[in-house]
C-alpha cells in the first residue's frame, strides 16, 4: 500500500471511530469509491490498535480512577463525578458482554456479505433517524454519577448493534445513553468508555491471529506503523474536538450528513459497479 494511502486511511479511521458517522461504512466504501485495492486485515489491523491507543491515552486517567474505585484503593480522584459512581467500571464490564456475544455469533456475516454498500447506506440513514429522535428527546439531566446499571446495560445492548456495518459504535450508543436522559458530552464519554475494552479485545485477537500467520509482511510494515501513529493521533484530536462541541451543540450536523451519505451510497451502489 503507498504511503500516502495508509496515512488518508488512517485519518478516515480516526475521524469517523468517534465522530457517529461509522468508520465500517467509510473504511469499505472509501477504497470502494476510489478504485484504490482493499488495505487488507493487517492494515485493518494497524488502525484499530491506533484506536485504542488513542482512546486509551486520552482516557488514562478515568481508568486509573474507575479501576482504584472498583477495589477500593484510595487514590486522589481526579474527577468528582466518577467518584459519586464507584461501581462503574463493573458496569462497563457487563456492559461490554452484548458486543463480545455478537462478534463470536455474528463475525463472518459482520465481514462478508454484511459489507454491502446497499445494507450500509440504509444503516447510515436509519440510525441517523435514531440519533435525530434521541438528540431531540434527552433532558440532558444526569451525568456519569447517576448512571446505573440498567443504563449501562440499555447502552451495552445498544452496541451490539455496532456489528452490522454502517451503524456507528459511538452513533448508537451515544443515541441509546441521550435515551436515557444523560447530556449529550456524558453520553459520548461513556460510549467511549463502553467501547474501550470491546476495540480492544478486538484488536488483539486480530493480532494474536497475525502472529500466528507469521506476523506482518516486511512490505507492510512502514503501512502498519504509520496507519497506528496517525489513527491514534488524530484519535486523541478527534475525541478532545468532539467532547467538547457536545457541550455546547447538538448532533443535528452528524445526522444530516448520515442521511445525506447514506442517500449517495445507495445511489451509487445502484448505478455503478466495480
């Protein structure tokens, strides 16, 4: 793969993993569009250990706090909010237990005949509807020290939906924690959070699966290293960008261009063929 390519791929990971627009949708029908050859499970690979890199780095200190509190170490609490939610980081890991069953079950279809252009447009505008009606309904009244566990598993379920292409991990949890009232910059921390473990379960199954083929080609090796540097770097820019614009906009824009995307895709995989 030239460089050039790993590097566009690598900022279209990063962007579309955390902003709800579906980095499945972007990253199958990007080569798609351009003509450029599939990038292949190592480059796949490659960019969602940059994700979890990213997401790891910049939420290092929740984990270190979540962690302390679960087994009652004391430690200082670098944030009161998720010192009022002690339970949490069991929360998030029964929350996580929805994604892990899906992908063991639904795995081959998430990477074969799910990956249709046709089924991702129509994901991409029906979850648009979902996040329109959630931004629109949530009082933005609680925070992350008034989730229980009821909520985490509601948002937990929701991910699991995040295996069908085009449906955007962070679009549908973000939407299923507005459902339950959180405020929009909660909603999107603790989708983050929620989608920490999930990634990275993922990724290093992928990578136990490519040493255990040899590891990574010597001629994709500078596309790997690349693809991990960028996507964890503009991750961590994305995700501070994003969390902030929540606390101060809806999420009408990413829903417009949810449904404005899914429109072109269906409208393309109609008429052109590759």
């Amino acid at each position: 793969m030239p460089l050039y390519q790993a590097v566009i791929l690598a900022i279209v990971q990063s962007l579309t993993e955390f902003l709800p627009i579906s980095s499945t949708a972007h990253l199958v029908l990007a080569p798609w569009l351009l003509g450029w050859q599939d990038p292949g499970l190592t480059y796949d690979i490659a960019l969602h250990l940059g994700t979890v890199v990213a997401l790891i780095a910049y939420f290092f200190r929740d984990w270190l706090q979540l962690t302390a509190q679960a087994f009652g170490l004391r430690r200082p609490n670098h944030d009161p909010v998720l010192a009022r939610n002690p339970h949490l980081l069991w929360r998030l890991a029964l929350a996580t237990l929805p994604v892990a069953f899906a992908g063991l079950v639904f795995h081959e279809h998430a990477e074969t005949s799910w990956r249709s252009p046709l089924l991702i447009g129509a994901m991409l505008i029906l979850v648009g509807v979902v996040i329109y009606l959630a931004d629109r309904r949530t009082t933005g009244s609680r925070d992350l020290g008034q989730l229980r566990l009821s909520d985490a598993l509601w948002v937990g379920a929701a991910q699991a939906a995040a295996i069908v292409p085009g449906v955007s991990r962070s679009g549908i949890t973000i939407a299923a924690a507005l459902f339950r009232d959180l405020d929009r910059a909660t909603a999107a921390r603790f989708s983050f959070l929620l989608s920490t473990p999930a990634l990275a379960g993922a990724a290093l199954k992928a990578w136990l699966g490519l040493e255990a083929a040899g590891g990574i080609p010597k001629t994709e090796q500078s596309a790997f290293l690349v693809g991990v540097l960028v996507s964890a770097v503009t991750g961590w820019l994305v995700i501070a960008f994003f969390l902030r614009f929540l606390r101060r906009h809806s999420l009408r824009f990413f829903v417009y261009y949810r449904v404005i995307f899914g429109i072109m895709v269906i409208a393309l995989a109609l008429t052109v063929r590759r």
